[in-house]
C-alpha cells in the first residue's frame, strides 16, 4: 500500500506565496475595475441590519421583531456584518463589502492552496489549483457584488481545509489527535451558520473528517463501501424529501416548516429554478415519482457547465473549470489504489461533502446564478489536485514532514 515519503521535498513556500499573490491580483484588479454590484438579497440584508443597529446589536431583540422564510437567526453573522460596515462606513459600506470580499478571496485561495500543497507535495497540482482559481467563474463574477457568498465560500474554503489537514494527519508516529486544527474547523463551521443556513453540509464534512482519524483504519479497508452507503443514503433522502412534498401529512413533528410548505407548492407549480423576472419552470409534480424526477433536474441544473444563456466568455471560463475540476476527481476516486492512504481518506471526506452539498441544494430553491454552488469549489479544487497526482505517480507519494503537525 503507498504510503507517504519524507524523504520526498514539497513544493516550497515560496511557490505558494507567489501563486497567492497572482490570485490575489486578479480578483483585487476585477473588484476595483467592477465596481460596485448589487443583487436582490443585498437589499435585504441592508434592511435586517439597519434593524439591528436600531435593536443597538442585540440580536434577541432583532429575531423577535424580523422574521424570513428560512430561520433568520442563520443570517444573524453576515446581517452583523453588515451592520458594522453601516456603522463604521456610513454611506461607503459597500466598499467595505467589496474590500471584506477581496480579503475573503485572499483567505479562501490560501487555505485552498496551502492544503492543496501538504496533500499532494506537487508543484504541479498547487499550479493547476491556481489556475481553477483563477478561472471559476462564479467567483470572478460575484466577487464584486455585495452578498454574503463570498464570505462564506471562505468559511467553507477554510473548513474543508481544516478537515482534510485531520484527514491527512497519520498517528503512526506516535502524534496526537490534531484537536487545534479540528478546533478551528468546528468554530469556522459554527460561523458559517451564522452567515448561511447551506453551511449543514460544511458541518457534515467537518464531522466525517473527524471520524475519519479516529477510524481511519475502517475507512482504509472500507472506503469503497462507505462512498457507496453515502450514495445510497442521498437517494433515500431524495425519496424521503420528495414524499413528504406530495404528502406533508407524513412529516413526523408537527405540521411541515414553512421552507419545505414553499417548496411544495413549487414543486406543485413545476418551479425548478428560481430567476428574477420569471422562474424556470417544468412539468409539475403531483406524483411520488414526479417530485423526485424534479429533484433530479434541480441537481442537473446544480452541477451543469453550460446553459443556453451564457455568454461565450462566461461558457469558456465554465468549460475551462469544470472540465478539469469534474474529470480529475473522478480520475482520483478511479485510481484510488495510486495514492496514499492519508490521500484516500481526503477523497472519501470530500466525496461525502460534494455529495451532501449537492443533493442539499437539489432538494432546496437554487437561483438561476449558480451562486449557491460557490462551496462546491473549494472542494472541486482539492479534488482535481489530488486526481492529477493519482494520474501522474502510479507509485507512492511523498508528504514533507511535520504535516501532522497540530
């Protein structure tokens, strides 16, 4: 079985730094030369926080008064944000947002970037894992738009980091559990709560990381099974979720929450993509069998490259990201028997992440922007960078020392 090397040097710092600060002025150069852009939400968010400023940030104060489809106290951290900006800047705080989002990017590409360099050891993967960076094209256009989803995909960058540095860290050394990094992967996680409902399945991974040392020798011998139970699993959930759409009597507490009553009725009308001036719709869904085929669109739609509205700058880019970003990681779960066995536990995390997130938002609204598949990313990125390794070293792979370190 490989087995990571020490003797193998990784890539230096230096690299590191240098692919950093090319993707630092990129999204620094786009922000300034974009300006400022707004989106429907952002309206909103002005509003709760100028509500709690007028609570004087007492948030107790603020969820009795405010309410919103979903639970608003998942807001509370990116509305506080808000709120200091309106506070701090005045009339200039949407500047402050685009400046919070820049060092938002600067966070998330370093964290993306420094795992990609311990898990892999390669120049190479940390290279191409730049040039994904550098050509997402959800990220270059909501850079400069005033929301909360920049922020949070740095949340999620660093969380998923985090989890794949404990998914790595080995113990045949005689070294402890990593509990400071998987300390600061909880709190990033428990933050991401507060920015956005969608970080559930952040906190899915974080938990499988987790397991994932201290049963390390389970996944090892078992990781085909557990991906294929994960598989499983999500299907059941579709099915259980699109059941108590068509019959809300089956739901087990109580009378449905309002976010799944809503998406009923969505379901009911054949909404399968939310957009500003007139939804996508498809056939209605009034059957067992037809919600579920609903929901399968949605992941479809999820996961898509490429829409007929694009434009050829924006299918570029897209094609230019996820062809790589979908091929590798498919190339690393096929040739799994090529990586180490700290690499393999990476995979088996990040596939149960990739496949939570994406039937997560299957089974929610989702916008016609793609703006919620932004957490994918990071994901993605880790992914490709480890499939390009499993392509090009069929023997073991080396890991510089110390990278258990906690």
């Amino acid at each position: 079985m490989p087995v990571f090397r020490a003797e193998r040097a990784a890539p230096s710092l230096r690299l590191t730094l240098q692919l950093w600060a090319g993707v630092l002025l990129l999204y620094g150069l786009l922000i300034v030369r974009g300006g400022i852009h707004t989106g429907p939400d952002t309206q909103s968010y002005s509003h709760w926080a100028d509500q709690l400023i007028a609570h004087r940030f007492n948030p107790v104060s603020f969820l009795r008064q405010e309410s919103f489809t979903a639970p608003l106290v998942f807001y509370t951290g990116w509305i506080t944000v808000v709120a200091v900006m309106k506070t701090a800047l005045g009339s200039g705080w949407m500047n402050g947002v685009l400046i919070l989002n820049w060092l938002s990017i600067g966070a998330g590409s370093h964290r993306i970037l420094s795992v990609v360099r311990d898990a892999t050891a390669s120049a190479s993967s940390q290279i191409l894992a730049a040039l994904l960076l550098c050509c997402s094209a959800e990220l270059l256009i909501f850079a400069p738009f005033v929301l909360s989803d920049v922020a949070f995909w740095a949340l999620a960058s660093a969380g998923i980091a985090a989890g794949c540095t404990v998914a790595i860290a080995e113990s045949d050394s005689g070294r402890r559990f990593p509990a400071r990094t998987a300390a600061i992967g909880l709190t990033v996680v428990l933050i991401a709560f507060t920015f956005r409902p969608v970080a559930a399945p952040l906190l899915v991974f974080w938990a499988a990381a987790v397991a994932c040392w201290f049963g390390r020798r389970l996944v090892d011998r078992f990781a085909t099974a557990l991906m294929t139970t994960i598989a499983v699993l999500a299907l059941a959930a579709i099915a259980w979720h699109a059941y108590v759409l068509i019959h809300p009597e089956a739901w087990p507490i109580g009378k449905l929450p309002d976010i799944l009553a809503l998406l009923a009725s969505e379901y009911r009308h054949g909404v399968l993509v939310y957009a500003p001036e007139s939804n996508f719709m498809v056939e209605p869904a009034t059957t067992w069998l037809a919600a579920m085929r609903l929901t399968a669109q949605k992941l479809i739609f999820f996961l898509t490259p490429w829409l007929p509205y694009y434009s050829p700058v924006h299918t570029v880019l897209n094609l230019a990201f996820f062809i790589p970003a979908y091929g590798l990681p498919i190339a690393a779960l096929v040739n799994r028997s090529r990586l180490a066995q700290p690499q393999q536990r990476v995979v088996v995390v990040l596939f149960i992440y990739a496949v939570c997130l994406t039937v997560f938002h299957a089974t929610m609204m989702i916008d016609y922007d793609h703006r919620y598949r932004l957490p994918l990313l990071p994901a993605l990125i880790t992914l490709a960078a480890i499939g390009l390794e499993a392509l090009r070293r069929p023997q073991s792979l080396g890991l510089r020392p110390g990278i258990d370190r906690t």
